[in-house]
C-alpha cells in the first residue's frame, strides 16, 4: 500500500490530497476507509470532515476481494447515483 500511496503522491502533486486509511463520507449513513483515497485540496481541506467526493478510491485486496467487491463497490454505486 505504502508504493500505491507514494506512486499516486508523485502522480497527483500538489492540489490533491493522497489519504491512506482514513475514511471518506459517501453519504450519512457510511464513512468506508479505503487503504489508499486522492480527494482535491489539502491535507488542510478535511481536518474538520472527511473528504465527500474523493477522485480516487484505491482499496488493496488479496483475502477478502470478493466482500470488498460486493460491499464497498456497492456504496459507490449508491453515491454515483445520487
């Protein structure tokens, strides 16, 4: 995780906001932590509040891929539908 963080850093540079493991607020009801998140802004833009319209949603799987397919990919579904 910690080369897809630093990978996405240098591709994004500055304006963006490269978060590992720290949540993102998709609606009320659900706040996932993808391991790796690119939102726009600062580190600054989401001390007060998770960032709600990430760019970028990077989740790392190997044991549980079939639960995050299933699960995490059905909360973006829901966002993108709005």
């Amino acid at each position: 995780m910690e080369l897809t963080t630093e990978a996405l850093r240098a591709a994004f540079r500055p304006g963006w906001a490269v978060r590992g493991q720290d949540p993102v607020a998709l609606d009320d009801e659900s706040e996932p932590e993808p391991d790796v998140v690119v939102a726009p802004g600062t580190h600054r833009d989401y001390r007060d509040a998770h960032p709600s319209q990430p760019a970028l949603l990077v989740e790392v799987s190997k044991s549980t891929i079939a639960l995050d397919r299933r699960y995490k990919g059905g909360l973006l579904d829901r966002e993108s539908r709005g």
